[in-house]
C-alpha cells in the first residue's frame, strides 16, 4: 500500500499488518529489548517465506514494513500490551547480510537467542552487543535514520563493487521499535572487535591533533577509548607485515574515496589491540579461579561462556560456521573480517581489529559553521577536526599510514 506521508515528501511503499502473536519471545526485563527480539523473530520469518527479488528496484530503498501488537493475553510476562514494530528496507539489509556473509538465520539466533546486552554509551547514543558478542546495536536519533536511508543506495552499489570486501562498519538491519508511545531507532551492525578475543586497548583516530586527548575520566575505564594524542603519547605502533599493510591500506584508501565522493567526514578508524600473551595469562588465571571454586564447592565448573570460544552450536560465531579449531590468538577470517595478525618479528605477538566507523556525517552547514568556529578558536594552520571532506580524507590517510611500524 503506498501511503503519502505529508506535503513535500516522498512517497514510501510501506506494508502495514496487524498480527496475532505466533512467534516465540525472547525473555527480558527490558521490554524495549523484548520488543526487538520479537520483531527482529517475526520479520526474519516473514522475509524467509519472500523470494529474493533477482534485482533491488528504487522502491526496496524506501520500502518499510511495520507491525501493531495489541497484546492483552498472550505473553504479557514478557512484552508490553500494545507495541509497533518497523524495519526498514528489509529486502536492501537481506541483500547486504547476504553479501557480508551472514545468514538470516544465524542473524536471528546471534540476536534473539539471549537478550543483547548495553555496553557502555558512545559518543553518539548507547550500544548493545548481542549475547555471542557477533553484533552491535547502536540505538541511533530520527536523523541518523535519515542519514542512513540517504547513503542507502550508494553504500550498497559500493558493497556489491568491492564483493564485500571493506573496512567501512558492516550495515545489517535498521529499525523502530515503539514502546509505550515511545520511538528508539536501532541499526544493527557487525562487532568490529572478535567474539572471542579480547582487546585489550582501543583506540579512536581522527588524524587530528586538537581535543584529541581521552578525559582523565575515560582513562579511569577499565577500557578506555583512547585517541589520537594518546595513540602518539604511548608511543604505539600496530606491527604487521608489509604485504597486510599493503592490502590494509588499498581497502582503506578505496573506501576513504568512496566517503569523499559522499562528502562524507567525521569518521575514525577504530582500533582493537589483542595481547596474545597477556590473554594466555588471563586464561590461566581464570582456570585457577575456577578450580578453587570447582574444589571448595565439590561441584563441576559451569560450561565456557557462550562465544568465549565459539562454545555456540548456532549463531554467526558459532562453531559450525568456524571452519577450524582455535588456539591462542588464533581467528576465524570469515567471522573476524576486521583482523589482522601481528607479523612474525613484531615485539608482541598481537591481533589488531580495525574498521571504519561513524560514517554518517555530511560536509552540511552544521560542519561548516563549526569549522568557521574553530579555526577563529585555533588558527586556519591548526589540525582541527572539521574541515572539508577531502583535507579531512588526506590527513586521516597520512595520520593512519604512519599507525604502522
């Protein structure tokens, strides 16, 4: 059913229907994540009885597919009595999951087999992870949504151009959930970091130098997003070898032109250091840990967190989709597809994550009247970090190819 959506604006194929509930919910205190998980289930079903259309036409980038709950009975422990459910360009993510290499049923189990989890807020709204640590969940403004649907069709051109193979953040799914009357906006992405390796130090790098410090207070984290004046400070250097560096940098310089192009700028590379040493030792640590508990209670050990090591039978990091047993620093390229090994003569044998994030600001008046404001603040010579997209692509890339040893 098209429906016009006020003066002015486009018109949106959208397919409105009321349902009874039929599809098992996943259990949470919070309804807003109950909510999610029920109709992240229900739409993932629905689209698994739809063909795969051959082509993506104009309309699948504005289509919309939404669902009313009044829900007196069934359930009512775990979901709200009424609630909607929106997810935008179901068959657009369907095609990007399936270039990305995920499965729509794994999706649907990372997401909904446990309730995800908040992580600590970002800069730009909270973050959830999903409970095999595959996915994140960024709750994101009306705008952002704007923002996305803008970048839509170009974002996806560039997915099928380079096979999927990129560094920008890995857009799976984008919806609404409303909740007592209430809208949150949630667009799911792929972990940048593993879902079994822990990082031990992050870092966020513009390439420039201006309020470009972590607060003493983020420094008080256990981990702390550190920036690019920490990153010079500590001296720290990601050791990989030349023929990695030289394929980091290719992916890199292509998807920086393609934001360029976009007038896209404000984006960092994220950056997610695994110390393979210091993770053995914390394994063992753990291991004694438990073995004293194991000895005092006389009961046997619980099983390994779920996504520790892929324990998962089901899942994007499950076992199943892991195409070989994993040791210390070890990963599984088709699941991890943002990490790199550190090179045989590096000082410390180490597992860098890093990706491209935060790819939604244009070059719009916003950037403009800040850029004007800064460079009064700090001098038209200073490295601030809003200036135009292509200054903004050339001292991100300069900054970045200096990040190796």
């Amino acid at each position: 059913m098209a429906a016009s959506v006020g003066p002015g604006t486009r018109t949106k194929t959208k397919k409105k229907h009321f349902v009874p509930q039929r599809v098992k919910v996943l259990k949470s205190a919070d309804p807003l994540l109950a909510v999610l998980g029920w109709g992240i289930n229900h739409q993932v079903s629905e689209l698994s009885q739809v063909p795969q259309p051959v082509m993506l036409l104009p309309d699948d980038f504005k289509a919309s597919s939404k669902v009313k709950v009044n829900n007196h009975l069934f359930n009512r422990e775990n979901l709200p009595s009424h609630f909607k459910f929106k997810e935008y360009c179901p068959q657009v993510f369907r095609n990007l999951r399936e270039r990305f290499n995920i499965d729509d049923q794994d999706y649907q189990i990372s997401l909904t087999r446990s309730p995800p989890t908040y992580e600590t807020e970002g800069g730009g709204g909270r973050f959830l992870m999903s409970y095999d640590k595959t996915l994140v969940i960024k709750e994101i403004s009306s705008e952002d949504v704007a923002d996305v649907h803008n970048l839509l069709s170009h974002y996806h051109q560039y997915i099928v151009k380079c096979h999927g193979t990129t560094l920008l953040p890995q857009f799976l799914g984008m919806y609404r959930v409303s909740v007592d009357n209430e809208d949150s906006y949630m667009l799911v992405m792929r972990n940048m970091f593993s879902h079994r390796l822990t990082v031990h130090r992050k870092y966020d790098l513009k390439g420039s130098l201006v309020s470009r410090e972590a607060s003493d207070k983020e420094k008080g984290k256990d981990l702390p997003t550190l920036k690019d004046i920490d990153f010079l400070n500590m001296n720290q250097k990601v050791y990989v070898s030349e023929e990695a560096k030289k394929d980091f940098m290719e992916k890199l310089k292509r998807d920086v032109e393609f934001l360029v192009q976009l007038k896209i700028m404000g984006y960092s590379l994220l950056l997610g250091i695994h110390d393979v040493a210091r993770a053995e030792q914390e394994e063992e640590e753990e291991e004694e840990v438990k073995e004293e508990e194991e000895d005092g209670e006389g009961e046997p050990g619980g099983v390994a967190s779920v996504g520790s090591y892929g324990t998962s039978p089901e899942g994007i990091g499950s076992y199943l989709n892991s195409h070989k047993p994993l040791g210390p620093g070890d990963f599984d390229p088709y699941i991890d597809v943002y990490a790199i090994k550190s090179a045989e003569n590096s000082p410390q044998k180490e597992v860098y994550f890093m990706g491209l994030i935060d790819i939604l600001t244009q070059y719009d008046a916003k950037k403009k009247a800040a850029h004007a404001a800064k460079t009064v603040k700090h001098g038209a010579g200073a490295e601030i970090s809003t200036v135009h997209p292509d200054q903004y692509a050339k001292r991100f890339l300069d900054f970045v190819t200096n990040v190796f040893a």
